[in-house]
C-alpha cells in the first residue's frame, strides 16, 4: 500500500484538530555555512601564499643589506676584506669541546 492518505474523498477531522497544510520544503540553516567555507578557504589559502612571498622577499632584502653593511664595515676598518672567524657557536654539538 502506497504511503499517504486512502484514497477518496476526505474525511471529516474530528472536533478539536486543526488541519495543518503541508509547508515548503525547509531552508538547510548550514547553507550559508558551506558557502562562506567554500569561499573563505581558497581565499585564505592564496592569501597566505601572497603574504608568504612579501614575507620572505622581505626577509631577502633585509639579509642582502645586513651582508652589504658587514663588508663595508670590514673595509673601512682593515682596508680589505678579511676572511671572518666563524661564529663559536657554529661547534656547537660537534663534540670538540670540554663538554663532549
């Protein structure tokens, strides 16, 4: 038997029900949810990327400038470059000193 009411005519309601039509279909409230993450995502995603490249740019000019202004210093106070000592905590870990 299919679902539903039998058919032919109505029936009369019985006293004290009310007889409420069927509404439309409801709106899913998580809609726009899934909008806005469908949005928001790949725009964040690119934004990082940008912002991720400014970043390192950034950190590139500020290297190459910190290199410039360590030669120039080294010449002006030797009147030519020098080969540096490396930095002591480069042996770090290495396991020459009086710790390892």
């Amino acid at each position: 038997e299919p679902p539903g009411p039998p058919p032919g005519p109505p029936r009369p309601l019985p006293e004290g029900v009310e007889y409420i039509p069927t509404r439309k279909k409801g709106k899913n409230p998580m809609k726009p949810v899934g909008v806005a993450w469908a949005i928001g995502l790949p725009c964040g995603i690119v934004l990082f990327l940008l912002v991720k490249r400014e970043v390192d740019r950034s950190r590139l000019q500020q290297l190459r400038a910190r290199q410039h202004m360590q030669r120039a210093t080294e010449v002006v106070l030797f009147g030519f470059i020098t080969p540096r000592a490396p930095h002591p905590a480069a042996h770090r870990g290495t396991g020459g000193g009086a710790h390892g």
